[in-house]
C-alpha cells in the first residue's frame, strides 16, 4: 500500500482496512430489505460497544460529518425556552457554542485553557448560580489537544444537578471505554470515520428513548431533525428519511465486525495506547516535546511542539514526512505552535516505528546544521 499511497495518521479519516474498503465495490438499494437490516443491525451493535439497554436508549445515525449529527442533537435536543451550557476547551466545545447560537438556542460556556482540564467544581458551581441552565455539553477527547477530559466527574456534577446531558464522544467512541449508564448521558454522538475505523460519510447518536422521545416538532431544519429521523428509522425497520450514504455503511457493518474480531473496545484500547506511548517515547528521543503533560493526553492524537529552529517549517517536513508514505495533521491549538500525530485508524506500533524512522529522516533543519 506505502508504495503507491501513505497512512494518515489523522483523527479521521483515518487509515481503513482493505476490506473494509472492499465492501463498497457493491451497489445497495435504500429500500430494499437487505440494506435496511443490515442498518438495524448496526443500530443494535452501537447500543452493544456503548453497553446499554435497547428499552431505556436507542440509536439514530444521521448523513453527514460528526459536526452534523452534532447539530441535529443541539438544534433537536434543546427546546425554545431550554438553556444550553458548553464546557469549552477547545475548538470542538467552541463548535458546540456556534451550532447553538446561529440558530438562536440560549447557550453560555464556561471557558478554560486548551491545556487545563475543565474544574468540575467550577461547573458545579456555576450551575449552582444558574438554575435556569436545562442541558450540558461537553467533547469527551478535545481533539484540538488529545486531551481526555474528566467525562466521569463532569457526569457526577451534571447529574446531581439534573441537567440533559450531552457528550460529543466523536472522537473517543469504540476506542476507549465510556460508560453511557452510569454517567446517565443523554445523547452520546460520534462518527462512523472515528475509532470505530469506517469511512465517512454519517454519524450517529446514542440517545436515552424517553429524551429524544420528547422532541417532536423541535427541530429547526428538516434534513436534521434527530427526532424525525429516528421516527423513520424506528417505524421502516431501518429505512433512512432521505437517502443514505449505503457504501459508507456497508463499509461501517464491516469495520464492526472487525471491532468485535479484535476483541473489542479494550483491545482496541490498547492498541492505540501502545501506539500512543510508543510515538511519544520516540519523539522525545528525537528531541520533540509533547503539548500535554503524559497524564493529561489521551492516546487518540498527539500535539508536538513546532522545534525551536528557525528554519523549521511545517509545510516543508509535512512533504517530506508524506514522500515517506505517512501523512501527518497540522496543529489547532490557539496559544501555541504545534502539529499532530494521530494513533487511531488501522495503525499499529510496528507503523509508528515506521513513522519514527521517517521523521529521523525528514528533520531537514538538523542535517543543514551538520
Ligand atoms: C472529528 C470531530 C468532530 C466532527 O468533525 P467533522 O469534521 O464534522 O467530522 C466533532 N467533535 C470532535 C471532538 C471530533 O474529534
């Protein structure tokens, strides 16, 4: 594959397996039984990885990017008279705040460093101090950062004050465990192009029935109406509203199946984790400093510092890096100059390595220097 093409070690798309690739050189019907089946069942699989019960949740895929099953679940889930709160730290949760406000949904955030876990405590009181807030969302893996952000106490908060709860898991979902019941989350989104290792095409939302069983009529769009979809969904045994991306979610059947081949969410864990640790633990010996402290970094993606030489230049080692055969991400963080490496996707240590090898070879500024 090198030889013709690169990895992307990118948060999605991602590097796919040949077949899952494979499975989209057949055509499908949108209403035919077979196609829709094959939708029920993925249906069924999500709830499965999430570890919840088909009575209290249900699952609603959505055509589009993750950003658009995002919006549907602000722009369905929120009524006229809610109040939506955003944790922000980062341009995910910043996303979050423009859905909400360019359809005029009522929506603060509470801000901090791209670089600081959000405070618990300083939700707890803030939410304590406005009442009139309804819902709460937070990015599980800012992937501005990598930075996993503390799901299990922000749920804590978010529930002892009986807020609708709403995580955007889009890129975390299927790669590392995340107990939906326990956290009482509300709606869950994420991707087919994520840790789940499809092609993109659609995202999903994993949503508490007897909540999204109250949004009838709230939508402010019709092609994203989470409730309408579901409805459709639900009552045509698995037909979509519209037309639906059918290669992408045939290709999205087989990266399941392959999920569950691995050995599931924990293996797959645990590879990215291996992944993860084995790019840091390399780039460091390169002379390459992480943007987060270890204990903070979650092993989905991984900001570098740009290195201190004048000379560098991101453009000019991205080509060099991409004529090695691995495609790299350039950074998002607002306050400092970085770039990103991305550990999920069909990757495996032996492909970091690989990777390790090739930035050796492309840090052009340390040869001029000899
Ligand atoms: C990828 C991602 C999204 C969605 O981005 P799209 O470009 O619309 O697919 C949203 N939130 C997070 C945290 C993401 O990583």
């Amino acid at each position: 594959m090198k030889d013709d093409h690169y990895l992307l070690l990118t948060p999605g798309p991602l590097t796919t397996t040949d077949t899952v690739k494979e499975t989209m050189l057949k055509d499908w019907c949108t209403w035919d039984t077979d196609y829709n089946s094959l939708v029920q069942s993925i249906r069924s699989s999500l709830l499965h990885i999430a570890g919840v019960s088909e009575t209290s949740y249900t699952s609603v895929l959505m055509q589009g990017s993750g950003t658009f099953s995002v919006e549907s679940v602000i722009t369905t889930g929120v009524p006229d008279d809610g109040n939506l709160l955003v944790i922000v730290n980062g341009a995910y949760g910043q996303r979050i705040v423009s859905i909400a406000e360019r359809v005029g949904i009522n929506v603060s955030s509470l801000v901090f460093e791209e670089t600081a876990r959000p405070e618990p405590d300083i939700l707890s009181t803030y939410l304590s101090d406005n009442p009139s807030i309804t819902h709460v969302a937070v990015v599980h893996c800012e992937t501005t950062t990598g930075m996993l952000n503390p799901i299990n106490e922000i749920a804590s908060v978010v529930n002892s004050h009986n807020k609708t709860f709403i995580v955007d898991a889009m890129s975390s979902f299927g790669g590392m465990d995340l107990p939906v019941t326990e956290m009482n989350i509300d709606y869950l989104i994420s991707s087919a192009n994520k840790c789940i290792q499809g092609v993109p095409g659609f995202g999903f939302v994993l949503a508490r029935r007897d909540v999204l069983s109250q949004c009838r009529g709230q939508a402010r769009s019709l092609s994203l109406d989470l409730y309408d979809q579901w409805e459709s969904l639900e009552s045509n045994d698995g037909k979509w509203r519209f037309t639906s991306p059918t290669h992408t979610v045939r290709a999205f059947r087989q990266a399941l199946t392959e999920l569950e081949k691995e050995g599931g969410v924990q293996a797959r864990y645990y590879r990215y984790h291996t992944n993860q640790r084995t790019l840091v633990n390399g780039m460091r010996k390169l002379g390459f400093t992480p943007l987060l402290p270890d204990e903070l970094q979650s092993p989905v993606i991984t900001p570098f510092y740009y290195p201190e030489d004048p000379s560098f230049d991101f453009d000019r080692f991205y080509e060099k890096l991409k004529s090695h055969g691995f495609v790299i991400y350039p950074g998002k963080a607002d306050n400092s100059q970085t770039f990103r490496v991305g550990n999920i996707g069909s990757i495996y240590p032996s492909d970091i390595e690989e990777l390790l090898e090739a930035v050796e070879k492309s840090m052009y500024w340390k040869q001029a220097a000899l």
